[in-house]
C-alpha cells in the first residue's frame, strides 16, 4: 500500500464523477495536513532554541 502510494505522487488521476474528484482532493488535502502537523513543531523548535554562546 505505500509503495502504490510513492507511486502515485506527481501522476494525474483521472476522474469521472464528483465522488472521484472529491475522494482524490481530500486525499491531497490529507496528505498536506500530515506534512504540517510534522514540519511545524520541528519548525517552531528550530526557531525557539537558544543561540549557543555568539561571542566564540
């Protein structure tokens, strides 16, 4: 299942139906919240550590 996922990734997917096209953006859209949920705390982490001793 995630190697079909990988795959996936860049390939246009053809839609029929609004079922189709909303399955496929909610997937997109899940797929973007997952990345923020992950990237935001290692980025609020980043920015709030203290600078090591600048005058070295």
């Amino acid at each position: 299942m995630f190697n079909e996922l990988l795959g996936k990734i860049g390939e246009f997917e053809t839609v029929y139906t609004m079922v189709d096209y909303y399955t496929y953006i909610k997937t997109v859209e899940y797929l973007i919240c997952v990345a923020f949920f992950i990237a935001f705390p290692m980025f609020f982490k980043y920015i709030n550590t203290k600078p090591g001793n600048l005058s070295e």
